[in-house]
C-alpha cells in the first residue's frame, strides 16, 4: 500500500490505552482494508507504520464505526508536544515499521 497523508483533530475514546487517536478520514478507509486483507492479523486490526511530525512508530488502527482510529501513542504525544483537541499531519502505509 502506498503511504497515506492526513490531517486529524485528536480525539480521545475510552477503548484500549493510550485513549487518544487520530480518526482516519473516510477517503483512505476503503485503500486501507483492502490492504488489510492481507496484512490484518485478526480482529479487524490493521499494523501500520506511521509517522507525526518527526516522530515515526508502529501501531494497530482499530476499526470503529465504519473507520479506523490510529492510536497516539504517549511517547508520540510528548515528544511532538500533541494532546487531545491539536491537529496533527498523519504519514502512514500499512504493515510494519521497516517492512
């Protein structure tokens, strides 16, 4: 899958740690579980790499009402100074970080 670039309010839900997530717009939902199919390892959840501001990780999007969320990890938010409520530029693809 090619890398996908957005911009996100981040959010806050009371589902799996760290509780604060980058909804994925619904423009890039349908490329995303496409690849999915083959990189998913259950559940519905998607391994991505991603990256805000200079800060790259590996994480699982969630699927959450007919979207994805993209956890903001808190090593993310302390080091690119984010928090619930900022807006922040997503680079992602799916599959591993270095793969």
């Amino acid at each position: 899958m090619e890398e996908v670039v957005f911009e996100a309010e981040i959010i806050e839900w009371r589902g799996p740690a760290p509780f604060l997530f980058a909804p994925v717009p619904d423009e890039h939902v349908g490329a995303i579980r496409h690849a999915a199919m083959t990189e998913s390892y259950g559940w519905g959840v998607v391994p991505v790499a991603a990256r805000v501001g200079e800060t790259a990780f590996a994480t699982s999007l969630f699927p959450r009402e007919g979207t994805y969320l993209l956890p903001i990890k808190v090593a993310v938010q302390r080091s690119e100074a984010v928090g619930l409520g900022d807006r922040i530029m997503v680079r992602m693809r799916v599959g591993r970080l270095g793969a």
